[in-house]
C-alpha cells in the first residue's frame, strides 16, 4: 500500500501565496496612488494589507514548520492560520501607527499576544490528536 506523502508546497501553497501577494499589493497600489482618504478606501486600505501581508509569509511559515516538526504535525490550514496571523498583526499595526498611539512596547506585546494565541491553539491541537490507528 502506498504511504501517505506530506503535500508539497509547490502543489498547495505557492498558488494561494502568489494570489494573495498580487491581489494585496496590486490593491493597496491602486488604493494609494487613485483615492482620497475617506472613509472607505481607508478601510479597503487595512483590508488589503492582511492578503499582502500574509502571502508572502505562507512560505516563511511552510519553511518554520517543515524545518522544526511538531507532534502532532501541521496541516494545511495551521500554516495558512499562521501567516494570516502575521497579516492581522501588520494591518493592527499599521491601523494603531495611523493613530499615532504606536509604541515599540506595545507593538511587542501586541506581538507576544499573537504567538501566545497561537501557541495556545497549537497546545488544543495537540491535546485532541489521536494517531491514526488508535480509537
């Protein structure tokens, strides 16, 4: 019988990370250079820094996950959810620098609150995992 293959990243994400890396900065280009700052492009701006953002972080996170492998080991959507993480983390940022109210502390902590959230999840994760094989 045939074993079962980790998916590759170029079958599975590198299609989705160029899509969304396009779509974010063709976006945020097209927002920035043809409108005014009102109240709609300004959100669309936010908007389209999560995809511009988290395109190009899914192979970071792909690479992080294949070279330090966890028990249980990661699906798809756990390095989708991690680079998305890292594109809300940017557009928060960016939303709280427009605002003046930026610091590096709280950018820091901002930080720390995310890899918190996600180490929490990964621990959920991990403690529902049942090998496959075992009822």
């Amino acid at each position: 019988m045939k074993s079962e293959e980790k998916p590759s990243f170029i079958n599975s994400f590198l299609p989705l990370s160029v899509v969304l890396t396009l779509i974010g900065w063709v976006g945020l280009i097209i927002v920035v250079r043809h409108t005014l700052p009102t109240l709609g492009p300004r959100w669309l701006f936010f908007f389209l820094i999560v995809p511009a953002l988290t395109g190009p972080a899914i192979p970071v996170s792909f690479y992080l996950n294949q070279r330090f492998p966890s028990t249980p080991p990661v699906e798809g959507m756990v390095i989708i959810r991690q680079a998305l993480w890292f594109g809300i983390y940017g557009s928060t940022i960016t939303w709280m620098q427009l605002g003046r109210v930026l610091t590096p502390a709280l950018a820091g902590i901002m930080a720390g609150a995310f890899i918190l959230i996600e180490f929490l999840l990964r621990l959920f994760e991990r403690s529902r995992w049942n090998p496959k094989g075992n009822p």
